[in-house]
C-alpha cells in the first residue's frame, strides 16, 4: 500500500509504527493458513508441500515489508514510523488495507477515500516475494537451509528494486540481509550437523565481499550504473556458494550454465527496455535472477 511520495514530505506526528499496523493485517491472513498448513506437516507425504504453502505465505508478507523498504530508504526514511498513509488524501491506512494483494484487490486498486489509484508495484512485489519464497523452499525440499535462501532472496529483491528506481541502495540494506541470512544457514548447518553448507557460504560471502571492496575503489562515488550491482556481490556470493556445497558435480555445472543463460537473458531484456546508453553490466536485477534460476537447475539436477 501507498506509503508516500518524493513530492509529498511524510507527516512525523503519527507515532504507531507501521510495521506493528502491517502485522495485524499479516496475522489475520496468515493465522488460518498456517493452522491448515501445520495439520497438513503432520501427515507424511504432503510435509514438503505444506512447508511451500508456508514459504508463500510468509513470502506476501515479507514483500509487504519489502514495499516499505523500497519506498522508504531511497528518500533516507524510517522503515518502521510513520505508518502507512494514502499519499494523495493522506488518510491513514486502516489494518486491513495493508493485508498483501488481498487488500489491493478487494479495493480494485484504489484509496477507499479519495479513490487515487494505487501502484500495482506493491501487490507485484508482494506476490513476487511469495513465489520466489516458495520457489526456494521447493528447491531446498523445505528443509531448514530454506529459510536462509529466503532471507537472502529477500535482500536482492529489495536491493534490484531500489536500483531498478534508478538509485544506489545502500550498504545497510544488503548487508543487514545477508547478516540475517548467513546467521540463518548457520542455524541449518548445526541443525543439520552440516558444516560444508556453512563453509561454502562463508567463502561465497567472503569472495563477494572482496570483490564488492574492490569495486567500490573503482568507482568510489558510484557515479556509474553499471557498477550499481555490486551491492548484491555478498549477498549472492554467499547464495552461489550454497549451491556449490549442494553436493553434486552435475548440479553445479548445470546451475552454473543456467546462471549464464538467465544472466545474459535478463540483460538482453533489460537492454531492450532501458536502452538509455548505460549497459546494466552488473546490475542487480540480471544478478538476482541468474542466481535464483541457478539454485533452482542446480539442485534439481542434483536430486
Ligand atoms: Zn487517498
């Protein structure tokens, strides 16, 4: 839902914080979803599918955040305060106007009060988030490195989306995420007592950190476009790295082609959408597709 504009200053006076207003709206939609979603884990056989429900879910819930991050950081704003208002009439938004998709669509896409259009940017991004999450939980067969995928899918599609605006996301962004993500897998790793999953990732990270180091002397006032990516370097990394430690020789290559071909997919399109002289060489979007696309080949192929 709207949550202000670059033209239009956000009002300080109102004190309750968005995200507290966000999750009544969350709880009342995922309450009854995760009820049925948690009968349907104690039986064998659906377990796997029910964790993907429940991926999606949480999903439109985190693009719901995700909308206000998007929204919020380029103009140097608060997450978290004010609350989520129409930024045509400034009416504060009710809980139930904030519910993901559910709400922009009960609406038909328009403020209750001064009935103003509203973006469909925000129910995309909301259902977007939820599919890539489920996309994710699937091709880890929901167990629990997913949640760390996530955290990290999360983060990119945050970070393409504020470049794709035409701004540099901040460090902060990119690396609170994959702070979150890494601290994820950690937990996966000794849960599962798998300890390649963590050294993988860790040297994913490190390398992407490096050569995000070495980018930013490159180009220090990230003047350029085409160095506007490097903000996802860690995060990927320690993302590719999982799917290197994913344990087989065939996925890894075939995830690796398949990284290369989404890659050069996406910035073919982009190329013809954006044609404005500036190649996305590293652009976060092609970064974060090629790499969900790779996760997904890879351990598919390896079973
Ligand atoms: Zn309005």
């Amino acid at each position: 839902m709207p949550v202000g504009t670059p033209g239009r200053p956000l009002r300080r006076r109102r004190t309750r914080s968005s995200i507290v207003d966000r999750w009544k709206g969350i709880a009342v939609t995922a309450a009854p979803l995760i009820g049925v979603s948690a009968q349907v884990i104690g039986q064998s056989g659906a377990h796997e599918w029910a964790l993907v429900a429940l991926a999606g879910i949480v999903g439109l819930l985190v693009g719901s955040f995700l909308n206000v991050v998007v929204h919020r950081v380029p103009l140097g704003l608060s997450v978290s305060a004010p609350r989520s208002f129409c930024p045509t009439c400034d009416r504060q938004l009710a809980w139930w106007e904030n519910v993901p998709v559910i709400s922009w669509t009960a609406l038909r896409g328009r403020c209750r009060t001064c009935h103003e259009r509203i973006s469909i940017r925000y129910p995309l991004v909301e259902g977007g988030t939820a599919v890539t999450f489920a996309l994710v939980t699937w091709a880890w067969r929901g167990s629990s490195p997913s949640a760390g995928y996530c955290a990290l899918a999360a983060t990119a599609i945050a970070v393409s989306l504020i470049e794709f605006g035409g701004a540099r996301a901040p460090l902060s962004v990119g690396a609170a995420g994959v702070g979150l993500g890494q601290l994820l897998l950690a937990v996966a790793a000794v849960w599962l007592g798998r300890w390649s999953l963590l050294g993988w990732s860790l040297t994913g990270l490190t390398l992407g950190g490096l050569a995000l180091a070495g980018l930013r002397g490159a180009d220090p006032d990230a003047r350029d476009a085409r160095f506007h990516g490097r903000t996802l370097l860690p995060t990927t990394g320690c993302w590719l790295g999982g799917i290197a430690g994913a344990g087989s020789v065939t996925g890894v290559v075939a995830g690796g082609a398949a990284w290369v071909l989404a890659e050069f997919g996406c910035l073919v399109v982009l190329w013809a959408v954006r044609n404005r002289g500036r190649p996305p060489a590293l652009a976060s979007a092609p970064l974060v597709t090629g790499t969900l696309v790779a996760m997904v080949v890879s351990l598919t192929v390896a079973g």
